[in-house]
C-alpha cells in the first residue's frame, strides 16, 4: 500500500492540471483578492477580512483537489485498471483508502499553502486556536466532496467526468457564498447548496462572536451543520448509487 500511495504522489504532482487547479489556483486566487485590495486589512470578527479570505480560498482549493483525485478511482475503475489492482495482493478497499489517504494529503497541502500566504501577508486571527481549527475544518470538511467526485466519475464513464465535477464545483463556489458575500434572496438559497456548510463552519471559529444581524454576521451553528451533514449523506448516496449502476451495466 505504502508503495502505491508514493506512485500516486508522484503521478498527481507530475499532472500539470492538478498542479494548477490544486494548488497554484486557490494560492494565485488568494494573492489577488485577499492581499492586494486595501480593505482587506479591516477587522472582521476575531481577525480581519484577510484571513476571511483565506479560509474561503484554502477551503475551495482543498474541496476542489478532493474531488480531483478521488474522483481518479472512478476513471481508473471503468478503464480496466480494477482488474489490474486485484491481480495483486491489494483488495479493493485497500485500493480505494489509498486514493482517500492521497486526496486528503494533497488538501491537506493545498489548504497550508494558501495559509502559508496568508501569514506571510497579514491575515490576522486573535488567538491562535482559530488557525488551527479553522484548518481541520477545511481539511475533514474537503472529504465528504471525494464521495461527490466517485459519484461522477461513475455516473458518467470518461476522463471528461472529472472536468465537469471540478468545473460544477466553481458554480458550487460562487453559488455557496465563497467567492463572495451573497444578501438577501441568494443568501437564502446559497444555504441550500453543497459549499455552503462546509466553508460556513471554517469560517465560523472566526465570526463567532459577531453579534447576529450585522453584516457578515454567521448563522446559528445548527444551519451549516445540518448542511455539510446533509450533504454528506446525498453525496454517500450518489456515490453508492453510481457505483452500482455501473457495475450492474458491465
């Protein structure tokens, strides 16, 4: 397994696409919103809007490098690469935590480098238990998404699939209060969606003092909770469903 997981490193960090959209994107992303304009220096909560920022930026990058690489087990499977896997001594769970334990790295790396940057351009927490909560939100948060992207590949049988998971995650991003504060009515139905939960959480170690009704202000715990749960379970779901119906079709 341990071998495995080292050829797996290797192939993803030679890809030049998962080097850009895993790592290089959410850090450029980063750099041009949260360091460059000036209103980023002001107080926000128990920091300031940098690190805000930050956080939204470290949780897309490590979301989107889950589904990047999990979603490979999909492609790979459908490829014929399977039957290769199980001439070996390695059983298909081991094959699949192999990918999870990869996907959950490269996040994991992802998510410190736009934190990396953010220190070193001022992104500012009051206590330092913040960072690291903020942190570990954003990297267990990122795996329910590795459902997300099984549950693609599967459904849709082509390296394609894996470009149309990643680029639904960009409208999931826009759509889930990321990129951007939402109000009023899209605010309302940004809660519904899939980024949602999991970046209001990460967020929420820093704006949970905010006195509710002002702006930027975060909702009640329960309400990105029960969103990331939610979610997670409909993305198990699909995954499973997926899984099924294509092997059924074989």
């Amino acid at each position: 397994m341990s071998t495995y997981i080292r050829v797996e490193f290797a192939r993803h960090f030679r890809d030049g696409y998962n080097l850009i959209f895993s790592l290089l994107l959410p850090a450029a992303m980063y750099i041009l919103f949260g360091s460059i304009p000036s209103y980023t220096e002001f107080e926000l909560g128990a920091g300031n809007v940098k690190f805000y920022l930050m956080i939204s930026m470290a949780a897309y990058g490590a979301a989107v490098s889950t589904v990047a690489i999990a979603g490979t087990v999909a492609t790979e499977t459908m490829q014929g690469w399977g039957r290769q896997i199980s001439l070996t001594k390695m059983p298909p769970s081991m094959f699949v935590s192999s990918k999870m334990i990869v996907a959950a790295t490269v996040a994991g790396a992802s998510a410190a480098l736009v934190f990396a940057l953010g220190a070193a351009t001022g992104a500012e927490a009051q206590e330092g238990w913040i960072w690291a909560a903020s942190y570990l939100i954003i990297l267990l948060g990122a795996m329910i998404f590795a459902c997300y992207g099984i549950g693609v590949g599967m459904a849709f049988k082509s390296e394609s699939a894996l470009g149309l998971a990643s680029g639904l995650m960009v409208f999931f991003a826009f759509f889930g209060n990321v990129f951007m504060p939402l109000e009023g009515g899209m605010l309302d139905a940004a809660r519904f969606t899939p980024m949602y939960g999991y970046v209001a959480l990460a967020r929420y170690p820093l704006l949970k003092d905010m006195p509710a009704g002002v702006d930027m202000a975060p909702d009640a715990l329960w309400i990105p909770t029960a969103n990331l749960v939610a979610w997670a379970l409909i993305f198990v779901l699909f995954a499973v469903f997926a899984t099924r119906k294509a092997k059924a079709r074989q």
